[in-house]
C-alpha cells in the first residue's frame, strides 16, 4: 500500500493534530514546509517568520521522535520549490504517495491552494479549537446579529468553566466593569518570561536576517516560546505572577511598561504549542484556589473561551471574502506612520515602535490607538488588515481578520460589533500615561495643537451619520455634536481637514 503524506503547517504544530491522528507512522510520511510563497506575500515581521520556523523546526524533531518519518524542507534548501503544494508534489514524486491528508487550515488562501492540487487532499477538521466550525454555525443560524456575550455564555455552560451548577461563578457572567482601570506606573510587575535563542533558535535567526532584513521589524532581542516545554514555563510564570493583576489591567496602557500584566501567550496558543482548554482550566483553578480574583480569571478565560473561539467562528461563517469588505467606503492609503515614519501622536509612535520591536502589542494598544485612529482617519481596512497581519507575531488569518475588519474598523457591516470603536483622544488619556508629553493637546478639539484624534473622532461621526444616527448606543453623542455652535463644528471639522490632507501629502501628522 502507498504512503499517503501527512502535511503539518506552521501554525498546526500540536502532536495529536487530526492529519497525524488518522494516519500510520508505519505507512504515512509527515512533510513540513518552510517556503517563500508563506513567508512573502504578506512582509512578515522578521520575529514571527523566526519564531514559526523555529517552532516547526522543534516540532518536526518531536515527530521523528515518536516514531515519524518526516519529509522537512528548509527554507534555504536548493531543492525547496517555495510553495506548500510545490513541496507537496516534490515529496509525492519522492516517495510514491497519491494523496495527501492535511488538518484545514485557518488561512482561506491555502484552503483553495490545497482544494485545487494537481493531487488529492483530504482537509479534516481543526478539533484544536473548543467550537467546532459546524456548531458555530448550528448557533449563528437565524441569529440577525452575532454577539459575544451570547455566545460566551453558551460555551460557559457547555464547559463548565466558571460554573457553579447551572449559574455562572460569583453570580455574574461578566466582570468587565471592574477591569477598566487605568495602570498605576510606580508599581512593581514581573515581566512576561522570555527565552535566550537555544541553538536551533539561534541557526533560523541567522537564516532570516539573511533572508528578511527588508521587512518592517526588528529581529533582536529575541525571546518568544518556540516549544511546548518553554511555552508551559511562560504560562506558569503567567499564572503565578500577573494573573491576579491581569483584570484590573487588561485594558491600561503605559509607555514604560509593554506588557503589564499580560501573558505573552496568544503566539503559543495560535501556533498549537498550547491548549486552549487546558489554559483555561489552569486559570480557573488559580480562582478556586484563592490565588486570584474572580474578575481577573474571569477576563482571562474570556478572551480565550469567548472571544478567541468567537471570532474563528465568525471567520469560518464570513467565509474567503471577509478580509475584503468595506462597509463604510474607506480608501485612504495606509499612512507611512504606521511603518515607523514620524509623527508627532505620543500613542501611535509609541505603539507603532513598540509593534517594531517586540512584534507585539496588546489589544486595547491595537484597538484603540493603532485601530481607532485608522478608522477615524478612513484608511482602507484592506491595507490595515495586511499590517496587522504581517507585524504581530500572533497574527493568523483566522484571528486576525476579524479582530481587524470586523472589531477594529467595522468593515464587515456589524456583523462583530453592535458599533464601531470610534474614539476621541479622552479614551487615550484616561486609560494611559501617554498623553503626558505629547506635542499635542488632547483637551483640544479644533485649532493647530489639537490632538488628532478629538477632529478626527467628530468628522469621523459627521460623514457616517447617516449610517449610525439611529443606533441606539451612537444617537447620544450625536445629539452632542448637535447641541454644539455652528462656529465650533466648522473648526472641528476645518482640523480634521488639515490633518488629513497631511497625511494625503506623505506628511508628518
């Protein structure tokens, strides 16, 4: 009987993925594929290209460990035809296999490349995640508006997480109001765990500055999990130390301080190198052992239990043309600031450069600052979908094209959010330190020294209105910029004006 080969991507590097579980190490071949045609058509941060291929370079040992035999091509092989069904023909023709068994993956662009092989393919479901596909769909249907918060306790139920009987823990389902506090800069944290680059760490860093130097990034220092072992050791060192503080500052943001009391884990989780049940579980179990709050654990769980299974779903039910909508008529292009140009905005610059050197930011940095001022600004959600994707070391399609077209710049319509997160400056200011220091005030709204975001913000509500007067949680802020003076509305929007025509110029906003 012929060996059929057994196709492990980056992102698919758990050790019982479904391929592997339906094949035979006796018969079956595993082939992994480190090639240009992933790695290029999106310009990658130079951390995340490194830290996937470390990865399966890692898990690749593992399966070969266990008995497998594993067909790995690295990206600086001669023979490497650069594209995964290139590969997947070249180790056919090698060893005589006609079919190919792969777990589906969470990128729609390799869905059609694998349906459309010159070979079959058989995509079986990804049961890493804890809502399959089908039964996301089974929830949605005749649902009009699809929300988190439904869904999130539907899953609480069916996973008895934070349960006591039938009735959430503590008698609330969401602690949410308790965890928007602004982060004190004096306290003392300890730091996400990091990890030295071991040797095969070490060989791929030298391999991708070589090969990516171009890319928007730096490489060095690098310190992600590129292991299941390290990954369980930066989880452990998670739940021991910030978890308890992780609520109360899930949504701060401070210029000295990247992480706060963040876990650094989501790269892991999307990468299978950890279990999503299994990391909900651990951090419930920090609560029921009086080691952290009910309000931290509970906004921890949710955004892997709620949110991260939430959007996958929405990803999967959207379908291949999600990452191209355009609900509200964007087309400015994606200004230079985004790739590190200058800008007078303390909290883009910031973030911006934080973004270029750690290929992280969190996700109140990524909604409020980087998000919010993209949507206000009206850029193409296309061209901010491609940034997020390429810069963030976490950024899957699955993830984050919802996460961006969806949640960030309502592009979908409303089909993730009941409104979109236009904000002022005033957000920025109580929930961050960056605004002291800024060359801008973010008490003013029109005017030279005005902080970009206060015009923007309104002009923002004013082209849209439209579109949003009428909901419910918008009319209020509209009946506000009703009630102000014809003189102060034409010098908000005169602002508003003047910045964007900067950066239609190229110029430093």
């Amino acid at each position: 009987m012929k060996p059929r080969l057994v196709l492990v991507l980056g992102d698919q590097l758990t050790p019982r993925i479904a391929a592997v579980r339906a094949a035979d190490p006796a018969r079956d071949v595993v082939v992994m594929a480190e090639v240009a045609g992933e790695a290029t058509p999106v310009r990658h941060h130079p951390q995340k290209i490194a830290l996937i291929f470390a990865a399966m370079r890692k898990h690749a040992a593992r399966l070969e460990g266990s008995g497998w035999r594993v067909l790995y091509s690295r990206l600086d092989d001669s023979q490497n035809s650069q594209s995964l069904v290139g590969e997947l023909l070249r180790r056919a023709a090698e060893t005589g296999a006609q079919e190919v068994v792969a777990t589906r993956p969470g990128e729609w662009r390799v869905i059609r490349d694998l349906e459309t092989a010159p070979l079959p393919v058989s995509l079986l479901p990804d049961d890493r995640f804890l809502c399959s596909e089908a039964d996301f769909a089974r929830w949605a249907e005749g649902r009009s508006q699809l929300r988190l918060e439904h869904f999130y306790r539907e899953m609480r139920r069916r996973t008895g997480l934070l349960m006591d009987g039938d009735k959430p823990a503590g008698g609330q389902w969401n602690y949410d109001a308790e965890n928007r506090k602004p982060a004190r800069p004096d306290m003392f944290r300890a730091a996400p765990l990091r990890f030295p680059p071991d040797p095969v760490t070490e060989e791929v860093l030298e391999m991708v500055e070589q090969r990516f130097s171009g890319h928007f990034g730096r490489l060095r220092p690098f310190g992600w999990a590129t292991d299941p072992d390290q990954a369980e050791q930066a989880l452990a060192h998670f739940l021991k130390h910030s978890l308890p503080r992780f609520g109360d500052e899930q949504d701060a943001m401070l210029a000295g301080d990247p992480t706060l009391s963040h876990a650094l884990i989501s790269p892991s989780l999307n990468l299978g190198l950890l279990d999503p049940m299994e990391v909900c579980r651990r951090a419930e179990a920090e609560w029921r052992a009086g080691r952290a709050p009910l309000n931290a654990v509970e906004g921890f769980i949710r955004q892997i239990l709620g949110w991260r299974e939430f959007i996958r779903g929405v990803w999967s039910l959207a379908g291949p043309g999600y990452s191209t909508r355009n609900a509200l008529g964007h087309r400015r292009p994606l200004p230079p600031l985004y790739w590190g140009a200058e800008t007078q905005m303390r909290c883009l610059s910031h973030v911006v450069a934080q973004t270029r050197d750690m290929a992280y930011a969190h996700h109140i940095q990524r909604l409020m600052v980087t998000g919010t001022f993209a949507l206000i600004a009206g850029i193409d959600p296309a061209e901010v979908h491609d940034w997020y994707l390429s810069v963030y070391a976490d950024a899957l399609e699955w993830v984050e094209a919802p996460n961006t077209i969806g949640m960030s710049q309502f592009a979908d319509g409303g089909m993730v959010g009941s409104k979109p997160y236009a904000a002022s400056g005033a957000y920025i200011n109580r929930m961050s330190d960056y605004c002291g220091g800024c060359a801008y005030d973010v008490t003013e709204r029109a005017g030279p020294n005005a902080c970009p975001f206060n015009p923007l913000y309104w002009d923002f509500l004013n082209r849209q209105r439209d579109r949003f007067a009428a909901n419910p949680r918008m009319a209020p802020i509209y009946r506000n910029w009703d009630r102000m003076d014809e003189a102060t509305r034409t010098a908000i929007l005169d602002r508003a004006r003047q910045v964007l025509s900067r950066l239609d110029a190229g110029e430093p906003v």
